[in-house]
C-alpha cells in the first residue's frame, strides 16, 4: 500500500460548487491529506485523474451529464486506480448498493461529521473499506430482500466455493463490517494476515473492494 505517512492525494467530485468548496476547506486542515483536483461532473473524473493521480476519489452520486455511480464503473474498468468514496446528501440505499457494486469502496453522508470524513479517507488509502457496521449491516440486509431469486443465491454461492474454511470466516467477518484489527483480534490473527487472507478472497471471488464481497456473501445467505 506505500508508505502511510505520505500525503494522500484527493480529488473532490461534485456538481454543488458550495459544497466542494466546504470539503476542501475542511480537508485542507488535516495533516498528510491535500485537495488536488475538482470536477464538477462524472464525465470529467478519468481526465482529472489523469492528470492529478489522487489515492482517493470523494464522489456525489446525483449530477446532471454523468452521475457518480457511471463515473465510478468508468474509473473501475479502467484498471487499478483511485479508491472511490461515496459521498451523498440521499440516504437512498438502492442507489450506494449500486455503487458499491460499481467499485466504490465506502458510503459516507455529507452531513457526517468531519473526522468521520477524514477517517474514511485513510482508511480508503489502506486498503479499508468505510461502512460503519450499522450502514453495512442496513446495506447487506436490503441485498439479501432483493435477493429472491434461486438462481442469483447460486450464482453467489458459486463465487464463494473455492474458499477455504479460514477464508470463509474472513469474509462474514467482513460481511458484518469488521475492520482488519477486529477480524484479527476475533480470529486470533496477525493484521498482515488477515490483509492476506482478504487479498486472496478478493481475487478468487473477482470482487473489486471488500464491499463487494460483503454483499457476494449476504447474497449467498451466508
């Protein structure tokens, strides 16, 4: 992941010039993070990252040409990149499932308070995904409502059937919204080890973020 004390470039994607302009004022306090970039549509992200190469992206998902959710797909097909923070006014749950999904890697509302903003993007930078355990657990549940057909609970169990017993646990445990230190300290592990275990589910299940693979598992009725 680099070197964690080094500065952590954000890009700011938002159609409300007043609320960009808030972020940055806020961001620009903390110590070892720094607005590079705005963008002011989703149309205007894979330039910006272009030329700004942000670890992080703080993405609105409603703007008028390209929404958050395209421009976050974009970002993702495009190969390994920024991490994607959802951040949203609409506590509308089907639309950050569909992001998340997209490849984001975590949900936050504007009006959370800002360490809560500033947390989120560290532990995007390491890796982490940023869902309290209670927004993930309304997130998952609403998956697992929508999941009524046979064919979609196999097609997830399918994703999940190469994974060991250990993995198993590893990815309930991060179905539930446990950070890397938790699942350690439940599992009686090394954080380099569970950083491990998840690196390798992701790649056996094909999902992009630790989210994704939380709503892959509640999906399977797991």
């Amino acid at each position: 992941m680099g070197d964690l004390t080094e500065t952590i470039r954000v890009v700011l994607v938002d159609d409300d010039a007043l609320v960009r302009m808030g972020l940055r004022a806020m961001l620009d306090g903390v110590h070892g993070i720094r607005v590079v970039a705005e963008a002011s549509d989703g149309g205007d992200v894979p330039a910006v990252v272009d030329a700004h190469h942000p670890e992080v992206v703080l993405m609105d998902l409603r703007m008028k040409k390209v929404d958050g959710i395209t421009a976050t797909q974009r970002l993702r097909d495009r190969g390994e990149g920024p991490a994607v923070i959802v951040l949203t006014t609409f506590d509308e749950h089907e639309l950050v499932v569909r992001a998340l999904r997209a490849g984001a890697v975590g949900f936050l509302l504007k009006h959370a308070p800002p360490e809560d903003i500033v947390r989120a993007i560290q532990s995007a930078r390491q890796g982490d995904s940023m869902l309290s355990p209670e927004i993930a657990r309304r997130l998952i549940t609403m998956v697992a409502n929508s999941t009524s057909h046979d064919t979609d609970r196999l097609a997830a169990r399918e994703r999940l059937q190469h994974l060991s017993a250990r993995e198993i646990q590893v990815a309930m445990a991060i179905a539930d919204g446990k950070s890397n230190v938790e699942i350690a300290a439940d599992l009686t592990l090394t954080v380099p080890t569970v950083k491990g275990y998840i690196s390798t589910i992701l790649g056996k299940t094909a999902s992009n973020n630790r989210v994704q693979l939380a709503l892959i598992v509640q999906a399977a009725g797991l």
